[in-house]
C-alpha cells in the first residue's frame, strides 16, 4: 500500500522516498535533493537552464508524487466540496478536473489544489500541503470519507510541447482527444494509468497517476519513448521557473496559508490574490463566503499582481515603492525572475491599492551582490496583467502530432 | 396552508422559559411571533409533570431564585397567573448525625466556629458587592472586542467603570478572587466544614467542576448575581411548581398577541439566499418567517437545525467543542411521610437542603465524573415541594426532588447497567441523612444527564446548555460569533442558556435576544 | 550583640537564588554597592550542582535551562563567564502497553512519529503549534515588563493598562478571544480542541503540571503549555537545554558576573530580619546577630517567608499579612537524583532513536495524570506519578564519571504535608519507591543500576533552599496570582509596603522557572526610585 520501501526509521530518515526515486538518483548530476511534503525530490537534474527550455521546446518528466492526495467520497462528498471550496463543484463534470482554493471563515486562503471528479460521489483532491485536519473538521455534518491516498498513487508530471506525442508513442492511446482539465483512464503494458491534462508549467503537458508499483516500468518507457523528442527529467526550480511565466501562485513563496499564519495581517484572501475568478458568489454557502463577500463591497487593500521590471535584473524580495525616491512604500515582490522566453524581466507582486491598477508604474529596489558587493537598482516596474506566457498550444486539441 | 401566505414576522424554536421570554418582549413590541415547541406542553427545564400516579414534581429546575423581579413585573406574571407557594426560602446544610446549619444564621454559625461567625457578614457582604458588580455584567448583552460600534466600546467601558466605583480595596479584592477556586474562597474564609461545604456546592451546582476547579468563584458570584436580581423573592417557589412560571409566561405572550403551538417540533431552520427564511417541522410543514429565533441550545441549532452547510468551517469547529456534556442528575421521590431530616426545622424542611459535608466532600464527588464514573458520595440540592404546595402530592404524602452531583453523560458500562447502582447510592445517602426515608419511598425516578437530554431536547443533558466557565463565558459564549444573539446566518438568532448569561430559570438571554432582533429591525 | 559591620552598603539582596543574582547583577553594573547574602555555605537556590555522591554532579532542584531570558543572558555576559547550554532534541512518553510517543526537532519526522497514534493529529500539530505561538508572540514582551495596578490613576500604570489593551486589540477580534479562551482554559480541554489520540494529549499536557497544584483538567492549566514553546522562537531559538555542569552553572556565571561588576556575595550568611527604622528597610539582621546596613533591601526569598518570618508583623499593613497568608504556594513536586552505573535500557524506545536524550516521561493517558492530582489533594503523594526524567549525562561529560550516568527525575506530585501526619525518612524512602517502581516498569535493569539516589521531598526542598513549600515557582500560577495579583494586589511593581524594601523573587511577576526576569524587573524598579538609569 505505501510506496515507500523498507527504510531506516523515521528519526533517522525523516524523509521519504518516492517510487521514482532510485532513477532520479541516477540521472542526477548534483546530488541537489530537497524535501518537498515529506518526500525527497530532485531540485536541478543537470542545469535548471536546460530543464527549463525542455519545458518550453520538448518533452520533460517530474516527479509529482509527493503532492499531497485525498481520495473524497460518501453520499455526500459533492455538497461537502461545495461547501469546502470556492468554486461550484456541482459544475464539475466526472472525468473532469478543477482549479480550486480554499479558505477559512475570514475568507483567507488555506491552500489551493485541485478536484478530480472521479465518479459522482467520487473525487481525488490533490493539495500542496497535508488538509486533514481542515478537511476533517470540515467534514463535521456531513456523511463522506477522507482518506490520504499520497503513498498509494505515483504521479508524473509530462509537460512541454512534444509531450502528446511522446504519450502517444508510449501508448496512451487518444491522449490527443484529452481537452484542458479534463481526464482519461488509460492501460498500457497492463499498467493502469490516470491522465489528466492538466499541470503547473502553462505549457501543453499531462499528468499521468499510477500504482507505485508500475512506476519505474513507466518512467522507463517513458524515457525510451521520448528519446526522439528530447524527454528529460527536471527538479523543482525549472518548474518554478515555468509556473512564474504561467502566472501560477505557489504557497509559502505568493502567500502563506491562513493555518500557518502567526503575525497579524500575512493572510491572503482569493480576491487579494487576483483569485476572484475562483469564487463563485452564486453558489450555496461556502466557508469564508461572507467575509469575501463583505471584501467584495469594501474594495481590495492589496492585490497581487504581475510586474513588467525595467532592465534584467530580477527583483527578488525586492520592497515596492511609490516612487523612484523610495519614499512610500507599497508593496513586495513575491516571485521573480528573468523570463527567457519573453525575454521580460517577470515578477508577482503583492501591491497595495490604489497602486495595483494595471499601467501604474511603481519601483522596485534591487539588491544586487556582485562579487560579494552589494549594489543597489531602482528599477521601474510597470503593473501588468497575468500570465506572462500562456501559448496558444496549451489549449490545442487535438495539440501537434509531432 | 402555504408557506407563502403565513403571516408571522418571527418564529421562535422552543417553549422553554426564554423562548416564552423573548416571545412575550417581541409580541408586546408589535412583532406577529409564533413559538413552535416540540414536547406537548411549554416550559423547556421548567416544566411540572407527573412522575407517579398522583405525584407532581418541578422536572428539571426545581426552585425560581434567578428570574430578575423586574422581568417578572414587566411581563406580568402575576396577572398571568403566576403565584409563590413560598419566598425567601432558607438554605441549611445537612450533616448525618449532627445538627444542621442554617446558611446566614448568625447564632447557628457561632455554636460551630466563633471565628466563622465573625468572618461572615464581611464575606457575605463584599460577596453580594461583587455579585452586584456582575449582574449588571448579567443583565446586559456581551460586547464584542475589536468592534468599532460605540454600543460594544460603551459596554466595555461601562464595565470598567463600574468595577473602577467599587473603589481600589474592593476592586483588587474582585479582580485577585474572580479568578480563584471556590474552596481556596472558603478555606481562606472559614474553618467549618459544613459551612465550606455548602458553599462549595452552591459553587459548582450545574457545572461540570469540583469546587478546586479556578473559575467556581465565578459561577458562585454568578449565583448570588443572579438572586441578587431576583430580589426579595430570592429562591422562591412557584406554587404548582416550575411548570406555573412557564404557563404564566405563556400566558404573557399569547395575551401580547404570539401565538403558541406545541407538539410542533422543527426539523429545520430554512434558509433563502444566505438569510433565515422560516421553519419546517418535522411534519414537513413549512412555516416562513424574516426572523427565526432558536430556544435551542448552540449545537441542537447549528449542527442540526441549521446545518454546517450553512456555516464556515471554523465556527463549526467552535461550536462542535463547546462543553455541553452535563453532569447533574435529578431524583423524584414519591413517599408517604414527610422525611425526617436529622435535626431539620419545620422551616428548613421547606427550603433547601444541602447534602455537601465538606468542600473535600463536594470535591471528591466530582472526581468520579472526570473518570466517567457517578459519584459513589454525591452532592445533593434537596426540596420538599409538597412542604409549602401540599397539591403537587395526594395527601399527607410528599415529594422529595433532587439534584444530584455528579453523574456522567456517559458512564463506563452505559446507564442501563449503571443508574439502578447510582441510585442506590443516591438513596444510601439520602438515607444516612433522613433515616427511614428509604421505607417511605412509594415511587422512584432518577434522571441522568442522558435522560435530561432526551426529555428536554438539550444537547449532553447540560442545564446551561453547555459549561460555564471562563472559556465558555460572556463574550465567548457559546462561540465567538454568536456571543450577541444574532448568527453567522442573517436573520437566525439564539435565546436559550447557551447565550450569556447562562442557564437557570433567568429569562434575561431571552430578553436581550428580542432587544437584539428589535434594534437591528430598526437599523 | 555582634557590632554592626563597617560598612553601609547600597543594596542587600537576600538569597542568592538566580532571581536575586540576577537583580544584583544589573544594580551591581548601575555603580551601586551590592552584597548578596544567602544562608547556604553554596550559592544558586534552586539552580545548583552539587557534589553528593562520589564524582556525580546533580542539578538536584531545576535541572533544565529553558526559560532564562535571552536579554540576561546577553547584558550579563553570562556566556562569558562560563555558561555553555547544551540544546537536547526530543523527548518521549513511554505507554503501559510498550509503545511510545516520541517528539523530534525535525518536522517530518515529528509529522511520521505522530501519525503512526493518529494522523490528524500529527497534522493537527501544526494548527497547536501555530495557536501556541501566537500565544508566546503575545506574552512574550510582557515578560520583562512590570504589570500595572489597575486600580491606579497615575500616568505610568494607565499607559501600562493602555499598552496591555492595545497590545490584545491588535491582533484582531477573533484572537483575541483565543487569548482568552486560552489562558482560561484547562489543558485537557484545550488538548480536545486539536487532539483525538490519548497518548499524544497525555504528552502534551505534561509541562501544563509541572510544579502546579493543579491537574490536566484545573482551568488555567493550558497556558501553562507556553512554556515548552516559549523557548522556539525568534531569538530564543535553542534555549532549552541542559547547562553545562548542571545548573549551578547558571548561577555560578551570575555570581562570576556580579563580581566583575563590583557585587560581593557572602555565603553561610542567613538573614533573621529585616531591619527597618521609622518604616524603611536599613538593613538585615543575620542569625548570628550581625547587623548589616543598606539603604535598599532586596529579599529574593519567597513572599511569604519574606513577610511572615523576616518583617516583623508591626510594620506591615493587616490587609497586606492577611493576603501574604492567603497567597497560594504549595508543595506539589518532589525530585530524584540518581547515580546509575550505566544508561539504563528502556524497551519502549526503539534502540537508536534520540529522545532518549530528552525528557522522558511515563504518564500514557491525561486520566491518569489526573489521577496523580487526586491523591495530591488528598494529601499522599501520587501511587503512579507524573515523572519528568532527564539523563544529562549523555550529553555532559562533567555531570557523571565516565560510562557512568546522572539521571533527573522531577516527580508530580508530591505533597508538602502529609494526611497521615509529618514526613519521615521512612515516608521519604516510601515515596521515593513509588517512583523507582514506576520507572522501573519501563526499565527492567534500572533499580540493579542506581547507585545512589538523593529523595527529595517539598519538605526536603523547604528545609534546603528556603521555598515555601518547596514551591518550584515561589507560588501557583493561577489566575488569581498573575501579573498585577502577583504576589499582592496592590504591590505587584517590586515595591512593599516598607519603603526601601523589594521583592525580586519568582513570588513576583511573571513567576517561575529560571527565567531571571523577576530579578531583572525588580533591579529596573530600584535603580528607577534610587533616580538611577536603566542599565539594559
């Protein structure tokens, strides 16, 4: 049932390994492991430039495993879905997937994810970080199961623009039939697999869920099928590249969830995040729908938003002022880099009203250590809207054939 | 008839004494109310009932001593019906085998310790000072902290004040013991045990506390506030028992223009478009209304009533741990002599009699409960109804009614097996206090809090709905977010005991819910 | 009677316990002329090593160093003069049926031990420590402030008041009431509102009754769990942890810095009174007879023994001797110091795992905690205790001779006075088998490895150190006695009803544990009424 493998205990190997774990041993070149959920993941395979521009151009394989699962059901799971998150889950079809985000009741975000619909009644929740208290007290009232599935299920990220075809080789056969967020069962070499069309890169790209125990066969056929179409495994830090391009919030970097906060004012709410898409007034009660609500009237103090940064210095952690002076500050950089794809110095940003209004042009100071002397950048930075990126292949179906 | 065509402004779930309360106030202010009472007749905990064939007794609440005298004007009670059968009861604190004491009689208390007698009136005086302090804290609905509405910074500076004007010594004095226990109160105090013990249960009656516990101070202040407003007619009973109070209650409302209907019980509360939109009973009837007031406990209200559906994640949370297992049990006996309580006057014998030895006594009897376990050696509130209101009896019998501390909600091995063993060691005390009483015994019934539960409809059979305590008090209570009547849900309102200030025969939660609904209507 | 001494010194600090160390420390490095007296022929109180057996060193009182302000440790240099803190990681619960509950720093770990007793609670974990540190975040700066009388009118304690209430109003509507819930709340209810699995509760609540007379199910008892987060976070990060060389170490570096600074300490001095001239402190008799004159007397002995055995009654307010009586300080925990011949084996702990290292405990359900209270309050010591068992010696090398171990182990409860009459060695001896039994069930080799074993009773503790009680916190925690009701209403600022005379003691605002602030309180009070600067 747990794909881990007989370990040294946990107060000696507090982390876990994933089922793809001895391949990502092998094929990385810098021993440059990270813990992510528990588990232990690759960071940069070989250099985070080419994992990135694999993302862009071809194919590319990420072990997403650790990313957090419940399995949903019960008479029911759909009303307490609805009830959980801020978006109408009856309008979830089965075989379909959503976006979601969740709050508490003062309408600040808890974590975001994603719903898969399974069966009527029947939902895989995939979350950035482990939901079972929140869930479970959620589920207080209403007749629904929650159960942890993380180590039951092997998941693989196939994202960039070849990777259709690269599925296809691999067997998955009318993959290019898969609409955005939607989801097909599929068996290849008798190996049961999950995809979705759906990922974190904004690129073309798929999910593929699995038994722990077909995992390595899968990874492997994978790498043979993709030879031709540059397939390689990538770490965090070139999908974390890719998602800033796309737009995408990562939790603890664009927010902190309002069950870890400990100083006063870090919560986020959706409508604060730029989110308000995500939150659907017209359904039935949700939690954290009146306080939204009563935001909604009162008008936004700060929004995030995407900056367009002058020069090409990336502005990481870089304060937000009013103006070149430095005087009045208005806000933080959450997220940034140096887009190599739009050839744009890219950042999120969290800016307070009224200097989120795209067009407005606040500065960015940046510190710059240069050879271990720290210089100083005020760059403007221009309010843009979001994603930086988003080609039109993302959405294509049937996507290209080659 | 159609939900659409009832012309009712406000439904009231639950007859109990503050349903009936908040009724009456909102009847007598204009407002069409309709109070839907699930059981065959009103009342809730004050209710008089049959429990033998000929034998009449107070089922839950047994005594009138917390009902402010100014409610009772104001709704006229006595035009409705309402008559004492006795005022001004005493207290007198039972001892096997010695003589009993007279709560507040000087001599009786001088024969015991000298030094008691002297500490006394001082302690008695600057306890009634300090409840004076807390029944404005009492009477008036819980501010909210942080708000920016003048009504909740008033309150909370009006507070301030007050305890500012009882002057540096008293205030020291209340702010040091308002925290304390209420045995380390009387250790401090006084050296007889049957004095330390009586005061000790007043302490912790209803509460889910020995009298070591910190917080009993102020659910003893709590007490004397409360009788403090009561004023003359302090621990009063209402002649044909508790069940009076309630008819004379309902006899306001419906005079004022509610109207009444028992055996209704509800299903559920109806919402529309994020508002309270009326009621269905369990009959599937469906009855609308802007304003839906629950008498219900917080948990009855919002976990069933309503529905987590209809409430944040957090608050539900809040409300699924609000303390409502109840540890008090209630005993009837019916027997055919007036029982000879050692050494109890014929005064006495018609007020309350305290089984409570000692502080230690009353402390050990609840250590039982915090294992899930009845008192082996219970604590116990006793009354002779029939003393003063001969027709709750057949004649020349009685009824002794009880309360009894402390029984779990849940005991290990379940009730079936356990209550006959429970009431056997109910009787055995009973017994070593009133010799032959057990000879006498025509009829028996002991409630659990289990059996509370069921026949008064409150979650964990708790007479304050749920434990008064620090955490679970004023603007806390039941939960943040609905410490001031009104709901999560526009237009669905609390009255009952889970509302500050708690349960008892009070009616004041009542009262401050209608004013509530009323100034919002004028909003 | 003996001649007065020589010299009028600016300040007498009675006791040289960490608190009056402390005190004299920053009234030493404001320029005044400080002498520390204690009874003892040692200095430290309640924070000593001691030499009691062949070449083992006991922190026979306190024995962990969690508390101590970040800030004294700082501004007296303490590291400077030899005190080292060695961090410990982890501890454990050992359960009846064999199994175990560990804690581990690292949070994946922690995550995986918790959730092989429950897996909500092993997350549910984050929302405790979450809700325990915005509590700490709250409290924290109070710490080392003096609590206002709010019945006062003057400008200082009204924007003390001020400061309190702004302080709460701004962490929002609904933490605040949090706040109050939570320092109003009993442990195990508070445990209920995270917790499902018994085992994780039982460990938890254990630091919510050390020292207390007060039991997991006591209202109040929850904030008391501050203390076992007090110590994680920001720059207090690593404060707990064993002083090198026991915990005489701390004190012996406040003495080392008192001397750097001018102070003097006199040891095998005990003070009879307190002398005091047209109602102001002048000085202190000793025993002997001895008189010896200061403008300022500082008593860091508890309150009670300050006012009702070293102030002669004449000079106190009757209002004042009657709420000194009436102050709570009760004996409630005994100690065992015990020379073992080698680590003992406990097969509960899977072998290699490193709480070993960390406290121990044995208590499996909050039940029988709560049982452990009953017999306390009936006034025998608890038939199966609440034990708080450290081996320092894993980790110092100076605390045992080599391959030989030093175990600490605090005992809840223990009371001060016996129903059945007086403490005798045989009780003494009783007791102190109830406790090895207890440990021994997780332990088989145990008992045939003790070499040694120092009992210690409040009795022991009072007769030896001077604690009411034998006290740890110099007086409860309770509601009733915190900030401005402690020790007094009405003298919650240092000061006493005698002029010149002030308390520095855990009896005072924020209380107990070897935290210093106490004494750092009380010195910023003096050296403000002698007109001097504040020397942090």
């Amino acid at each position: 049932m747990n794909t881990a493998r007989p370990v040294a205990p946990h107060f000696r190997k507090p982390l876990l390994e994933t089922p793809f774990h001895d391949r990502a041993r092998e094929l990385q070149q810098n021993d440059h492991f990270v813990a992510w959920a528990g588990y232990s993941t690759v960071d940069v395979f070989t250099t985070v430039e080419q994992e990135y521009f694999a993302v862009r151009n071809a194919t590319t394989l990420y072990d997403l495993t650790p990313m957090v699962k419940y399995r949903i059901a019960g008479p029911d799971a759909e009303r307490y879905l609805n009830r959980l998150v801020t978006r109408d889950v009856r309008k979830l079809k089965v075989g379909r997937v959503s976006y979601v985000v969740w709050c508490n009741d003062s309408g600040h975000i808890i974590d975001d994810g994603t719903i898969f619909r399974l069966g009527p009644q029947d939902f895989r929740v995939c979350t950035a970080e482990r939901q079972l208290d929140w869930f479970s007290d959620s589920a207080i009232g209403f007749d629904v199961a929650i159960e942890e599935v993380t180590g039951d299920i092997a998941a693989l990220a196939v994202q960039g623009p070849t990777s259709c075809f690269v599925l296809k080789r691999f067997g998955l056969e009318g993959i290019e039939r898969l609409r955005p967020f939607e989801l097909g069962e599929f068996t290849v070499g008798g190996w049961p697999i999950m995809a979705s069309r759906t990922g974190f890169t904004g690129d073309l790209g798929y999910e593929l869920w699995m038994r722990p125990a077909d995992a390595v066969s899968v990874w492997d056929e994978l790498m043979a099928a993709g030879r031709t179409r540059g397939i390689r495994p990538i770490g965090s830090q070139a999908l974390n590249m890719a998602r800033i391009e796309a737009g995408f919030l990562l939790p603890n970097v664009d927010f902190v969830s309002a069950e870890h906060t400990v100083r006063i004012n870090r919560d986020r709410t959706p409508l604060e995040l730029g989110l308000g898409w995500l939150v659907d007034f017209d359904k039935p009660h949700f939690t954290g729908r009146r306080a939204l609500l009563l935001q909604r009237e009162q008008g936004l103090k700060r929004l995030l938003v995407g900056l367009d940064v002058a020069g090409n210095k990336p502005a990481h952690n870089a304060l937000l002022y009013a103006e070149e002076a430095g005087r009045r500050e208005v806000g933080s950089v959450t997220s940034a880099m140096w887009s190599p794809t739009c050839k744009r110095n890219i950042a999120l940003a969290i800016i307070d009203a009224p200097y989120h209004a795209v067009g407005t042009t606040v500065w960015a100071d940046i510190y710059l250590n240069r050879e271990l002397v720290w210089e100083r950048r005020m760059a403007a930075a221009r309010v843009v809207g979001r994603p930086f990126f988003a080609p039109e292949r993302r959405r294509a179906t049937p996507p290209a054939d080659r | 008839m159609s939900a659409a065509t009832v012309p009712f402004d406000v439904i009231i779930a639950g007859a109990g004494h503050n349903g009936l309360v908040c009724a009456a106030t909102l009847a007598r202010a204009g407002r069409r109310v309709l109070v839907l009472e699930a059981g065959a007749t009103v009342g809730g905990c004050a209710v008089t009932r049959e429990f033998a064939p000929g034998f009449r007794v107070s089922a839950g609440a047994h005594l009138l001593h917390q009902m402010p005298a100014g409610l009772i004007d104001e709704l006229g009670l006595a035009a409705h019906g309402l008559e004492f059968a006795a005022t001004g009861l005493p207290t007198t604190a039972l001892a096997a085998g010695a003589a009993p004491l007279e709560i507040g009689d000087a001599a009786a208390l001088a024969r015991r310790s000298a030094a008691d007698a002297r500490a006394w009136p001082l302690y008695d005086a600057r306890l009634r000072r300090f409840a004076r302090l807390l029944h404005g804290l009492l009477a008036a609905p819980a501010p909210r902290l942080g708000s920016d509405a003048w009504s909740d910074r008033l309150a909370l500076g009006k507070l301030g004040l007050k305890l500012r004007l009882l002057g540096k010594r008293d205030m020291r004095e209340f702010l040091r013991v308002i925290g304390m226990n209420a045995y380390d109160l009387v250790t401090d105090e006084f050296e007889s045990p049957l004095l330390k013990g009586a005061l000790s249960l007043d302490a912790v009656l209803g509460t889910n506390f020995g009298p070591r516990a910190p917080g009993t101070v102020l659910t003893l202040l709590y007490r004397l506030a409360a009788e403090s407003a009561a004023g003359p007619r302090a621990l009063a009973q209402p002649k044909g028992g508790m069940g009076a109070v309630s008819q004379a209650l309902a006899r306001a409302a419906t005079a004022a223009g509610a109207t009444i209907r028992t055996a209704a019980p509800v299903a559920r509360i109806a919402v529309r478009e994020d508002r309270a939109a009326g009621v269905v009973l369990e009959s599937g009837e469906e009855l609308a209304a802007g304003t839906v007031i629950s008498n219900a406990d917080a948990k009855t209200t919002f976990l069933k009533l309503l529905g987590p559906e209809y409430l944040d994640t957090g608050f539900v949370r809040r409300v699924d741990h609000f303390r409502s297992r109840g540890v008090t049990a209630k005993l009837h006996l019916a027997v055919d002599r007036l029982p000879a309580f050692g050494g109890a006057s014929p005064r006495a014998l018609g007020g309350r009699l305290l089984v409570a030895p000692s502080a230690d006594y009353v402390e050990r009897a609840w250590n039982h409960s915090k294992y899930l376990e009845w008192s082996a050696q219970p604590a116990l509130e006793i009354t002779l109804p029939t003393v003063h209101d001969p027709a709750l009896a057949p004649a020349g019998r009685h009824v002794l009614s009880a309360i009894v501390q402390y029984a779990p909600f849940a005991p290990e091995g379940g009730w079936q097996a356990q209550k006959p063993l429970f009431l056997e060691a109910v009787l055995g005390v009973l017994e070593a206090h009133a010799p032959g009483l057990r000879d006498s015994i025509l009829a028996a019934e002991l409630s659990t809090p289990a059996d509370l539960e069921r026949e008064f409809r409150m979650s964990g059979g708790h007479w304050h709905h749920g434990d008064l305590a620090f955490d679970q008090f004023y603007m806390v209570r039941p939960v943040p977010g609905a410490a001031q009547h009104s709901t999560p849900l526009a237009g669905l309102y609390l009255c009952g005991a889970s509302c500050h200030p708690g349960g008892g025969v009070m009616g004041i939660a009542g009262r401050n819910a209608a004013h509530r609904v009323l100034a919002e209507a004028a909003r | 009677m003996a001649a007065a001494s020589q010299r009028r010194h600016d300040v007498i600090v009675i006791g040289a316990g960490h608190n009056g160390l402390v005190a004299a420390c920053y009234m030493a490095r404001a320029g005044l002329d400080v002498l520390v007296l204690e009874r003892n022929d040692y200095i430290g109180g309640a924070a000593v090593s001691r030499k009691l057996y062949e070449d083992f060193t006991y922190s026979n009182c306190s024995y962990v160093c969690s508390l101590l302000r970040p800030e004294i440790m700082r501004t007296l240099e303490l590291p400077r003069f030899g005190l080292q803190i060695i961090p410990y990681e982890g501890g454990c619960t050992m359960m009846r049926d064999g199994g175990h509950l560990a804690l581990y720093d690292n949070h994946d770990a922690l995550r995986r031990e918790l959730s092989r007793h429950s897996k909500r609670d092993a997350e549910a974990y984050d929302r405790f420590s979450r809700d325990i540190i915005r509590q700490c975040k709250f409290i924290k700066p109070l710490l080392m402030r003096e609590p206002p009388d709010p019945t006062s009118f003057k400008p200082r304690d009204l924007m003390e008041l001020l400061y309190l209430g702004q302080r709460l109003y701004n962490v929002g509507e609904q933490r605040m009431y949090d706040t109050i819930r939570f320092w109003t709340m009993s442990a195990a209810d508070f445990l209920d509102e995270y917790f499902e699995s018994e085992i994780v509760k039982a460990h938890f609540s254990g630091s919510s009754i050390i020292g207390t007379a007060l039991g997991p199910r006591s209202p109040g008892s929850a904030y008391v769990l501050l203390h076992h987060y007090m110590g994680d976070i920001d720059e207090t990060v690593g404060a707990w942890g064993f002083a090198r060389g026991g915990m005489g170490a701390v004190t012996a570096a406040l003495a080392g810095s008192l001397q750097a600074s001018g102070g003097s300490v006199r040891t095998a001095a005990p003070v009879e009174q307190v002398l005091i001239r047209n109602g102001r402190a002048r000085g202190v008799v000793l025993a002997s007879g001895e008189e010896i004159e200061a403008n300022t007397v500082v008593s860091n002995m508890d309150v009670k023994r300050t006012f009702l055995k070293a102030v002669a009654p004449e000079h106190l307010p009757e209002d004042f001797l009657t709420a000194v009586g009436r102050f709570k300080i009760r004996g409630s925990s005994g100690k065992l110091n015990i020379a073992l011949d080698g680590l003992p084996t406990f097969p509960a702990i899977p072998a290699g795992a490193p709480c070993i290292r960390g406290d121990m405990h044995i208590t499996d359900t909050i039940a029988m905690m709560e049982r452990a209270y009953d017999d306390w309050k009936e006034g025998r010591w608890s038939a199966a205790p609440y034990v708080d068992m450290l081996v320092p010696s894993q980790i110092d090398p100076t605390m045992a001779p080599d391959g030989k171990h030093y175990m600490s182990v605090f005992v809840q409860y223990c009371p001060y006075e016996l129903a059945d009459g007086p403490w005798t060695d045989a009780k003494r001896q009783a007791f102190g088998a109830t406790v090895i039994d207890a440990i021994a069930r997780q332990s088989p080799d145990f008992k045939s490895l003790i070499r040694h074993a120092e009992i210690r009773t409040p009795w022991d503790i009072e007769n030896e150190v001077g604690l009411t009680e034998g006290n740890i916190f110099q007086g409860e925690l309770t509601m009733d006695q915190l900030l401005f009701n402690r020790p007094v209403p009405g003298y919650a600022q240092y000061r006493t009803p005698v002029r010149g005379l002030y308390l520095s003691g855990s009896s005072t605002h924020p209380g107990g544990g070897v935290m210093g602030a106490p004494g750092a309180n009380a010195a910023r009070r003096v050296l403000a009424d002698l007109g001097r600067g504040d020397t942090r």
